[in-house]
C-alpha cells in the first residue's frame, strides 16, 4: 500500500513536471537545465518531442541505476519517467493555448521560466526526499557516486547546465535572452529544491559555558522542548573546571533561547547555523522529562 501511494504520488508529480513545460516553457522559448535542456532544444529544432527524448536518455541510464546502484531508487524513477514522457506525448495533442503563459510583446517573458523554475525545484524537491528523482543528470550523478563518492558532481552539474546556456544562444536565434531564462530557471530551480530538502530540518546549535548546566538544561527542555548534551570542560587559560552544553534548537527559538540564557551570569555561548538534522528534532517533546 505504501509503494502504490509513493507511485501515485510520482505520477502526479511528473504530469504536473510536463504540464510546466507546456504552459511555461516551450511557449517561451528558452532550454531548461540538464538534459530536459538538450531534449528541448533538439525538438525546437527537428520537432521531436521532448518525451520521445526523455525516454530514449533515461531508459539506458535507469536500466544501469538498477542493475548497480539501487533498485527502488531506478524503479521509482521509471514510473516518473514513464509519466513525464507519456504526458508530454499525449499533451502535444491537446491545445493548451488558452492556459499557456506567453506575451506576444515579451514584456514579462521572466515569469515563465521563474514559474516553471520554483515548480520543477519543489517537484524534485519532493522527489529526491522519495528515493526518487526526474532522471538525466541526478541518474548519472548516482552512477558516479557509486564508484567515485568522493568526485564532486556540482562541477558537472554546472557544465552541463552552462553549456545548455551557451548552445541555447545560438538554438534560438542568436539572442541572449534565452540564455538569461535559462539562468534564472536553473537558479530558481536549485534554490527551491535545496529549500525543500534543508528548511525544515534546519537548526541553530549553542555550545554554552556556564556554572548552570542543571538549570539553563532544565528550562530548555520545559520551555523548548529540547534537550542538551552536557560535557565536562577545563578553561585554558585559568584551567578553571567548567561544564559545557551542547543544544540544538529550532531557527524560530532563538531569541527565547537567548533570554533564558540572560538570566545566568557568567554564561558564554556560541552559535551557528546547523544545516540539516537527523531524527525527532523538528516537534517539541510530548514528555518533556524525555531526554536524548
């Protein structure tokens, strides 16, 4: 039952991914990033369509995705790429013209690829965090991770995208502004999907000395609903013994962080920026005498 949900869920998530790209951005004639970018531009130049294409790039690397690096993960990814394509074939004999965003004096050309760009980041946004992804480059990107984990894959990312910028200038008649939608699609894009996956389990982290561990503990875990790691330090320059305490907290729980620790004199702490978490962090604890 949970597969079929997480199918469902993906084949809505790749029909709503063609539909962007009929109302926003083959109207507006620009390439988006990856290999999306290359299947478009070749079906503005020869007419093929882009899901005749998405198949013929991702079927060989899904086939590869399953057989070395995760089944689920390719599987899942099939039934968005089968999705993705079909509707694209089936769309390109529906008339859209009445829904499809475009001005015939290119005044406000930019909301079209920034539309398309947030929608595809909070679409592969939800699919990379179910074990999924919308092929082309996040399928090549799993092949070399397998057997170079170390090999930074953004530097490709950004070629491939940048040479679907550049080729683009000359696709669609030797002009810059595609080149600029482009940008602004792949930028939006990443900034949506990177939101997606880091903002809700962002953090802020408090690394606190003090004379009052029991007590700054004790009101962070009833009045936050959190908890902290305490560790037993020494001053460097006194050699004083201290007690350390280490916490984690919501972004929105700073400044009453901030205003219990006012009331402690001689307390010190530093804080910084946790970009992800792991586990039963984001809700307060229903217990609250429950420590970890």
């Amino acid at each position: 039952m949970k597969k079929a949900v997480g199918y469902l869920i993906f084949i809505f998530l790749a029909a709503l991914s063609a539909l962007s790209y009929q109302l926003f951005i083959f109207p507006n004639s620009f390439a988006p990033a990856g290999f999306n970018g290359i299947a478009t531009m070749i079906q503005h130049i020869f007419g093929i369509n882009v899901g005749y294409l998405s198949l013929i790039f991702n079927i060989p690397l899904i086939i590869a995705v399953f057989i070395l690096v995760n089944r689920d993960f390719a599987v899942n990814t099939l039934v968005y790429i089968l999705t993705f394509s079909g509707t694209l074939i089936v769309l390109e004999r529906v008339d859209l013209s009445k829904f499809m965003y475009q001005t015939d004096t290119g005044t406000s050309t930019i909301l079209g690829p920034l539309v398309a760009g947030i929608l595809g980041g909070g679409i592969l946004g939800v699919a990379f965090m179910m074990n999924c992804c919308s092929g082309g480059t996040e399928l090549v990107a799993a092949l070399i991770h397998k057997y170079k984990p170390s090999y930074d894959f953004v530097w490709v990312t950004f070629v491939l995208n940048a040479a679907v910028a550049v080729i683009s200038f000359f696709v669609y008649g030797f002009k810059f502004e595609p080149v600029i939608l482009c940008i602004l699609y792949c930028y939006s894009q990443s900034v949506v999907s990177d939101k997606m996956l880091r903002g809700n389990r962002e953090a802020i982290r408090f690394e606190i000395v003090t004379d009052y561990p029991e007590e700054i503990s004790k009101e962070v875990i009833e009045t936050l609903g959190h908890s902290a790691t305490l560790i037993n330090a020494e001053g460097c320059y006194t050699h004083n013994k201290k007690n350390m305490l280490v916490c984690v907290v919501n972004k929105h729980q700073l400044v009453q962080m901030k205003q219990i620790l006012a009331k402690y004199p001689d307390t010190f702490a530093n804080v910084s920026t946790v970009s992800y978490t792991i586990g039963r962090f984001r809700y307060p604890r229903e217990n609250s005498s429950t420590v970890s």
